[in-house]
C-alpha cells in the first residue's frame, strides 16, 4: 500500500500544506478528560483517534475521515466532522 514511486513527490508536495501538529501538556490532559466521558458513554477509541481528535480540535478544524470512530466521537460532541 501507500503511494507509488512516481505518486511520492505529489503526495509529498501536497502534505507539505498540513499543519504540522504536535501534542501539549494540556492535549494529554484533554485526552484524559475524553477517557472519562466516553467511558461514561459505553464507547472506547484508540489512543490514535483521540490524539487526532485532540489536535484538530485544539485548532479548531474539522476531521475529514470516514473512519466510524470519528462519527462516534462527533455523537458525543468531542469532535467536528467534515461534510461534502
């Protein structure tokens, strides 16, 4: 999987527009409080999806992924999704 050899500088170009993000003191202590809330929900994600919650949160962004997890965390309000 991933890009091909003759994809790569593309793909590198295009995600040179990200931002680059990385966690704080206080994106882990958000993640702490999303544990609790979503154990009090019955629901559980990985410490992946939280971070990228966390993050694009932090930034006020949108999640743009068709991942289910992300819908999940949208239902509970920790979350913004994008929408076409």
């Amino acid at each position: 999987m991933g890009a091909s050899t003759a994809d790569r500088k593309k793909l590198i170009a295009a995600l040179k527009g990200l931002p680059l993000l990385y966690p704080s003191d206080q994106s882990w202590r958000t993640i702490d409080d999303w544990t609790a809330t979503t154990s009090r929900a019955g629901a559980a994600f990985t410490v992946g999806d939280l971070l990228i919650g966390v993050l694009t949160k932090e930034i006020g962004g949108l999640v743009w992924s068709a991942d289910s997890d992300f819908a999940r965390m949208e239902s509970l309000k920790l979350v913004d999704r994008f929408s076409a």
